[in-house]
C-alpha cells in the first residue's frame, strides 16, 4: 500500500488513524540524526581531520548501500584513533542538540506510562548522557576503547565487546527491542520504534507502529509513519 500525506510532511501508510496511546508500552528510538541532531562518529573525526571521509562511509551504511554495518562501522571508528575525550566532549557540549520535539515526545509517552528505550550504533560517551538528560529507561550501544597508559584519554580506534555481543548493528537493534518487550510482558506489537537509517528497519520491522524521522528513502517507504518536515512530536498527530 503506497503512502498517503495525512498532514503536511507527515505521511501514513498500513493504519488508520488516530491510534491510542496508550495501546502501547514502548516505545524505542535510533539516536544519530533521530534524538539527536548529528552523526557523532562524524562529529568525533573532525577532531582528526577525517569527517569527510567517515561521513562518507556513514551516508553509505544509513542508505542501505553497506550490507555489513559491523565492517562499516570498525572501518569509521579505525579512523578516529587519536582522538581524546576533550575532543569528544567538546561534540557534546558544542554541537550535539536534541531535535525538535524529542523531549515533547519523550515526556508525553512516559506520561502515559511508556518504557523508553534508546538503540544506537553510536557510542555509549553519549547515549548515557541522552539517558539521564531524557529519562531514559533502557539502551544499548557501543563503547569506544580508550588508551591507557601513556597518550592515555586517547581513543585506540578500537571497539570494546560487552557482554551481549561486539557491536549494535540492525540486527542487535532488533534482538534488544525483543529482549525489552520480553522483559516488560508485551508483544511486540505494543512497542513504536522510531529511527532514520537502514540499521533501524529490522528493529521498526518488530514493532507495532514504525516511525521513520527525516529518514533515508528506503526506510520512508517502509515506515508506517513518515515525518518529513518538523520535529519527533509530531508523531503525536497519529497518536491520542
């Protein structure tokens, strides 16, 4: 079924609206250019000099155009070796915003007495901090290797494994989402998840309502909801 524009910039497709709030329990979001405003791995290498060829790769695995998110993203972090934590803090605090509406949304679900789940294939230096500053209840992502020792507060360019596997890919994404609505007693079904880039669809796939934000074509076109223009709270215009 094609989509079809419900309100300007907002397009639906498979549902009627509006659907309740409150049927749902979860609700899940992506985090580089869904949450937040930018991509940090790209913020991170400008440090070094390499943004344009890290955002290269990142446009590419966001497109869908990398199969291996995994191998893309080892490639981007191998890049970042040299960086420092001042670096890093300095992409928080000088260019990472929250987009439009984000808090808006966040509140209004945990109102109506949503769990909010955080799934990023970026880095847990800032996803925490997405967590305490929203309210967050669960996330997963990864974690940057840093030196120690002499150059100590250096990133190696490196990934640290967890305990639940190497890296947040789509298909981590997808197992989390499962794993939360297991642990909260829901279906699958009960949960929105929310996301831009092609490492999201196999989470948005799971859910009950999918929400592409400002997003890659291919998962436009296979969102049930698409917000195109304005901010995260727009979902709010489908959602009583």
């Amino acid at each position: 079924m094609p989509a079809k524009e419900f309100a300007p910039g907002l397009e639906i497709q498979g549902f009627t609206p509006p659907l309740t709030l409150k049927d749902f329990k979860l609700i899940a979001f992506d985090m580089d250019s869904t949450l937040i405003n930018i991509e940090c791995v790209d913020e991170i290498a400008d440090a070094v000099g390499r943004k344009e060829e890290v955002a290269a790769i990142t446009e590419a695995a966001m497109r869908g155009e990398i199969a291996d998110y995994k191998e893309s993203l080892r490639r981007r972090v191998a890049l970042l070796e040299g960086v420092t934590i001042a670096d890093m803090e300095s992409v928080y605090v000088q260019r990472l915003q929250l987009n439009p509406g984000a808090e808006k949304l966040v509140q209004t679900c945990k109102a109506a007495g949503l769990k909010v789940l955080l799934v990023s294939g970026g880095f847990t230096f800032f996803t925490d901090r997405i967590r305490d500053k929203l309210g967050v209840d669960y996330t997963r992502s990864n974690v940057l290797e840093v030196r120690s020792g002499p150059n100590c507060g250096e990133l190696t360019g490196r990934l640290v494994d967890q305990p639940w596997g190497d890296i947040c890919d789509g298909a981590e994404k997808r197992k989390m989402l499962l794993e939360t609505c297991a642990q909260l007693g829901i279906s699958p079904r009960q949960a929105i998840a929310m996301g831009d880039g092609a490492n999201d669809l196999p989470m948005m796939g799971e859910a009950g309502l999918s929400v592409a934000y400002h997003a890659k074509p291919k998962v436009r076109e296979q969102a049930m909801v698409a917000i195109n223009t304005g901010g995260l709270d727009r979902l709010l215009e489908v959602l009583r």
